[in-house]
C-alpha cells in the first residue's frame, strides 16, 4: 500500500463517532493525515482518546448549510459514514430516507464545489442486493427495506453527480462488520447475554448463513482500495470470508464465553435468509486476505463486552 496517500491530506470523515468512522480516523492519524470528524452528535467516546489529535465538526448533514461548512473546510477526500442505520425500521421512513438521501446528496453538493477533490468513499450496504445469497457487484438489485432503499438511491445520485459533474466516487458495499464499539448487532446481543449467563435467543431457525468481517480487517481493506486509482468509479463489496451459520455462530460465541446459556429459537422458520458477500473483485484486483479469524475476532470483542458489563 502507498502508505504517503494521505500524509498531509486533509480527509474529513463524516460519522467519524461512530463504530467504523471512528476506527477509520484512527487508522488515517496512522497515515498522518489531517483528520476531521463530522458529526451532530455530542457524545463523543469513540472518539474521546483522540479528540485533541482531530478537528471535529458539529452539523447536521440534513440541513443545507452543511453545504457551505464542508465545502469550507476544503478537504482533498471524503469518506461518507454518517447516516441511519436501523434497517429494520419502518416506523420513520421518511427520517431514514431524509438522512440518508438528503445528508448525501448536501456532501455531494459540497464536493461539486471542491475544485482539488481527489476521491469521495461512499459507504452503502450490501443489503441493496435484496434476499439472495453471495453477491456480487453484478447482481441485481432488489432492496427490501427502506433503509436498503435509502443506501442505493444515495449510490444512483452519486453516481449520476460523477458523471456528470466529475467527481471521483468509490462506493463500498459492506456486510456484516463486526468488533469492539458494535452495539446494535447480533454478535454484541449473543455475546452480552452469554457472558450473563441468560437465553441466547435467535429469530428464525438459526440456519442463516452470515460472513463476517472484523473491524481491523474491514478498515485496512478500505485503505488498501483507496490508495488504488484503479478503484475510481468502482462499486467494490467488503465481506468476511469464513460463513457461519447464525445458530453456529451462537454455540461458538457460548462456548467462547464458557457460558451456560440456553439458545432458544423464536419465531421458529426461516427467519431471514441467507446473506453474505461475493470477495472475487476485492480478492483479485486488491489482494484482500483478512487477518483475523472469527475466533480471534469473537474472542477480542468478547473481553470489550465484558469490560462493559
């Protein structure tokens, strides 16, 4: 990897407080950029041991004067994080679809006005290919939820203003990251309940086949493809490559936690489906090989929830 790619480059990080911007920003202080993190939260402890390293800005994306503050702040890339990411509500769609499409659209706005922008790193979801089953950047398209629908309709908008306007655009469809700062995922909820010795409970019959991909690993590969021009106008999919069944998944993360916790099934059918990523591009063109297994990867998020509890 080009390690100089963004020395010296000012890089702004929308959603730097979240779980994967904040590990990206400490990844890029690493490649000694000049970082600044966007976020209209306050509650900053992700970020709390290298707040004095970055430069933070508070703005809600939704609103149009983001537009000037980004284009302001004159960065030579982005990396787009902030959004909604509850893909399994439907009680607020039009938030979903105001923060996501709207808080897209402002960034891209702002980076029309950007003369010296060299990249804008889009980060969608692997949940536009819809129920199917190892995906790859050709398959088709079939969101399924309104979050889903949210993340490509900001693909085609990005797209559209690359073409037309010029601006270099990466979009990277992520699956199933996982790690330490995750909180809202299944691997957290397993682990947590687990560790207390409480049910263990899955929704559907456990046969869905999932992959993986820890945090470290997910952020070194997004490096790794930004530091290639070739990746410019490219849509590339981000996925663990060891696939587990959920209720494996589950009895590997109770015997990993020495738990005596019950796995019970509720809802008992198919539950969702089976859903993980095609790496054949990432492989191929990129060199991706993860560096941490599954085990190693439960095992470090393991003693992050515990240290929580």
């Amino acid at each position: 990897m080009n390690n100089n790619k963004f020395k010296d480059k000012t890089v702004l990080v929308t959603g730097g407080d979240g779980f994967i911007g904040s590990y990206l920003v400490e990844a890029l202080l690493k490649k000694d950029a000049k970082v600044v993190a966007l976020t209209r939260s306050k509650y900053l402890k992700n970020l709390d041991l290298i707040k004095d390293r970055i430069d933070i800005v508070y703005q809600d994306l939704t609103k149009k004067e983001s537009v000037n503050e980004i284009s302001k702040l004159n960065p030579d890339y982005i990396f787009h994080l902030a959004g909604f990411i509850k893909s399994d509500s439907y009680e607020n769609p039009t938030e979903i679809l105001e923060t996501n499409v709207m808080g897209t659209i402002n960034v891209i706005e702002a980076a029309v006005r950007i003369p010296n922008l060299k990249r804008i790193f889009y980060f969608s979801t692997g949940e536009v290919y819809g129920e199917c089953v190892y995906a790859n950047e050709d398959h088709e398209l079939n969101p399924s939820s309104i979050y889903a629908t949210s993340k490509l309709t900001s693909e085609k908008i990005l797209q559209v203003y690359s073409q037309k306007k010029k601006i270099p655009t990466t979009i990277i469809r992520l699956f199933n990251t996982y790690g330490p700062r995750k909180k809202d995922n299944a691997i957290y909820f397993f682990i947590k309940a687990a560790l207390k010795d409480e049910e263990i409970i899955i929704n559907g019959n456990g046969e869905q086949i999932r992959s993986f991909i820890y945090i470290d690993d997910l952020v070194d590969t997004c490096l790794l493809i930004s530091s290639k021009d070739d990746s410019i106008d490219r849509i590339i999919n981000i996925g663990g490559e060891e696939y587990l069944k959920v209720k494996d998944l589950a009895q590997k993360i109770k015997y990993l936690c020495n738990s005596n916790s019950k796995i019970l099934f509720r809802n008992i059918g198919p539950g969702l489906k089976s859903f993980y990523s095609d790496n054949t591009l990432l492989k191929n063109e990129y060199g991706f090989t993860p560096n941490i297994n599954i085990d190693s990867g439960l095992k470090l998020t393991i003693e992050w929830v515990r240290s929580m509890l």
